[in-house]
C-alpha cells in the first residue's frame, strides 16, 4: 500500500510539473506576441535537470570499457546501481511527498554505500561519484539538518580521497560540499520564488473578488435607496398635483435633487472614495419618510464621530429607511443615534407590519442589503441586530466602537414633520 501511494504521488507530482510546464510556455508565448516582458521563473525544475551530471561517471566507465578496471563485472555492476538509484532519486526530489519518503532515504543511503564501496575499491576517476551523491542528498535533503549531513559528506569523502588518490582529495572533497549546498540552495531558493508568486496571485485573485464584493454592496444601497426615494417622492408628486401646485413642484425638484446627488454617489462607489457623512444621511432620511407620509423622528447625541464610523452608520441609515418606506407600512418611524465614550449605537424603530426574515445563522439577517452591512459593521468591529421590536414594528440596531472622541455636540433633535 505504501508503495501505491509513493507511485500515486510521484505520477501525480509529474502530472502537475507538466501542466506548469505548459501553462508557463503559453504565458511566455502570449508575453512575446505582446511585445511585453513576462515576470515568470519559466517552468518548474525536475528531474531533467539533474541528468546531464551524470557525465562525470564517464571517465570510471570509459575504464571499464578499456578494460583498465579490475573485476569489470563488479565494477559494472556497482556503475548500473549507482546510475539507477540516482535517476530513481533526483526524479523523486521535485515533489516533497516523495522527497521525504521512506523509500527516497532508503536509495540515497545505498547510494552512498555503493559510492564509498566503489570508490574504496577502484579509486581514480571513481572518486568523483562523490560529488553526484552530493547532488542527489542536496536535491533531496533540503532542511536544517542539510549542513551537517554536507559536512559529514564530504569528510568521508576527504578521507577515503586521501587514501585512494593522494592530493586529488581536495578536489574531490571541494565538489562534494559545492555540489550539495548549491544544489539545496538553487532548489529551495526556486520552491520558494514558486510559492511566492502563486501566493500572490492568490491574494490578487482575492483583491479582486473583495473589491467585487465592495462594489456590489455600493451599488446596492445606492440604487436600492435612491430609487425607493424617487418613487415615493414621484407618489407623493402624482397625489398633490390636483390640489397643490407648488407642493408638487418642490416634491419634482427633490426628485431631480436625489437623481443628481445618485449620479454623484455612484461615480465616488466606483471610485472608491466615497464617505457618507451620517448628518446628510439622516436629513435625507427624514425627507424619504415624510413624502412617504411616514412620521419621521430623528435624534442624534453624542461626541463627534470619524468619517469610517460616519459613513457605515449612513449605510444602515439608507438601509434601515429603504425597508421602513418599501416593505412595513409604518407610520411612524424612530431613528436615534447615541454616542458614548467607546461605542456609538444607531436604533430605528417603526411601528409598522412588515419584517424582514432573519436568516440562517452565520448568513447575516434578512436580505442582501442587510446581509452585506452585518459584514461591513463585524469587518469594522461592530455588530447589526435587527428583529420585530417588543410592542409590534420592527427594531434594527447598529454598534460600533467609537474610533475618535472629541468635546461632544449639542443634542440635535428633529421633531415629526
């Protein structure tokens, strides 16, 4: 079972080195049809990359084919283990599930008790197995414990050098360290520039979907409000125009005074600079209901607030007055704002029949609009509860911590029209 699961995660592994492959030769394609510079770290290494190196095992099997090796059959033998043990290895570096198996160790360690057996034994050009045992442990031993195991390597490799060929040993030795450090450097340094870039486009695919989010949800408070605005004030325009003239007028020039103000919000949301000032909010608030013929009574106390804690409280204002005049057929309405030291809430209050249905729990309250500002009011520390109240109607109440405090307003108070 355990060796199904190594051929299952080798196969994957190069199933997935191949499709990077290709997606990274169609992005330089696509970059050179452009004329643009494409930032890319070109496909993945595998083990392609490490083969050429078996070259420096040509000069122990040109021996042997010479004949200038004694016992050929042994030493032909150890050449043939050698080789496939470091195919076997170097191919099973590139993905960490078969770089740290049992089997992965198990050929590197008779990997290097062959390098030593054939190295003792023949000398000469055979020493230089030693540094391709240092590729294989560096492609594959990459951690904390790779520095020990590359000094161990290459005094091992020192020593049995010394006694096989003299002053040759500090080569030997020199391309046995080189050979393992850099190769655990460049591989690590590449994993790690790979894990970078895709933990980019991760967070740029995130960006983009929050900034998606944050649209939609502008977009809806703004159309939602707006809208519901013009139509009640058209209504109230449709019922005056037989008997009150300039009545109607002034409901048509608020109409066109929503409409261009609209136009102005939309603009700043797609921008993203838009910050609703609450004081603007509540005033608007108090005209949508009383051309709606709602009772409006708006109270606002408290310190002076920041502009983020200004212009989430507009929010749940436009949203919380857009129910209020589209769905409860209240008629009256409460809105209070109260301010304190670390929090300010925001209560409105109808007495109205409709409700919005609560939803599941974890999914926000009620509809879209009321979903995304629980999200907007929790991002910022904050918390939105909305419900019917105890005596009928319906309550819906925001918090959030208060991020400045200065010397506080007067009481502003705007009594029913």
């Amino acid at each position: 079972m355990q060796r199904i699961r190594g051929v299952r995660g080798m196969l994957d592994g190069a199933a997935s080195r191949r499709a990077e492959a290709a997606r990274c030769r169609a992005e330089h394609r696509a970059a050179r049809k452009a004329g643009k510079a494409l930032e890319s770290p070109g496909p993945p290494p595998s083990g392609f990359t490490l083969l050429p190196w078996l070259l420096m095992g040509m000069g122990a099997f040109s021996n042997l084919f010479q004949g200038k090796t004694p016992n050929p059959l042994i030493g032909g033998l150890g050449l043939l283990v050698f080789n496939s043990l470091y195919i076997y290895v170097v191919f099973r570096a590139f993905v960490k599930e078969t770089r740290e198996s049992t089997s992965t160790r198990v050929a590197l360690l008779l990997m290097g008790l062959i390098t030593c057996g054939l190295a003792i034994g023949y000398g000469g050009s055979w020493l230089y197995f030693f540094p391709l045992l240092g590729l294989a442990a560096g492609a594959t031993l990459r951690g904390p414990n790779l520095g020990r195991i590359g000094l161990g390597l290459t005094v091992v490799a020192a020593l049995i050098s010394a006694f096989r060929g003299g002053w040759d040993a500090i080569n030997v030795a020199y391309g046995t360290l080189l050979s393992t450090m850099v190769t655990a450097a460049i591989l690590s340094l590449s994993e790690a520039v790979r894990d970078l870039r895709a933990a980019r486009e991760e967070l740029a695919r995130r960006a983009v979907e929050q900034e998606r989010l944050r649209f939609s949800r502008d977009l809806h408070d703004l159309l939602g409000h707006t809208l519901s605005v013009i139509v009640v004030k058209s209504e109230a325009a449709r019922r005056l125009a037989s008997r009150d003239l300039d009545a109607t007028l002034l409901q048509i020039a608020d109409i066109e005074s929503v409409g261009r103000q609209a136009l102005t919000e939309i603009r700043e949301a797609v921008t993203g600079y838009r910050e609703g000032s609450l004081t603007t909010e509540l005033d608007r608030a108090h005209s949508a209901l009383t051309a709606a013929g709602v009772v409006a009574v708006v109270r606002q106390s408290g310190p002076p607030l920041a502009p983020g804690t200004e212009a989430l409280l507009g929010w749940v204002v436009r949203e919380a007055v857009t129910n209020v005049v589209r769905h409860s057929g209240a008629a009256r309405c409460e809105i209070t704002v109260s301010g304190e030291t670390e929090r300010v809430r925001l209560k409105v209050t109808d007495d109205g029949t409709g409700a919005v249905t609560p939803g599941a729990p974890g999914e926000g309250i009620g509809g879209t609009g009321l979903r995304g500002l629980t999200e907007r009011l929790a991002a910022a520390g904050g918390s939105l509860t909305a419900g019917p109240g105890p005596r009928g109607g319906f309550v819906m109440t925001a918090e959030l911590p208060v991020e400045s405090s200065e010397l506080a307003d007067p009481t502003m108070t705007r009594q029913p029209a």
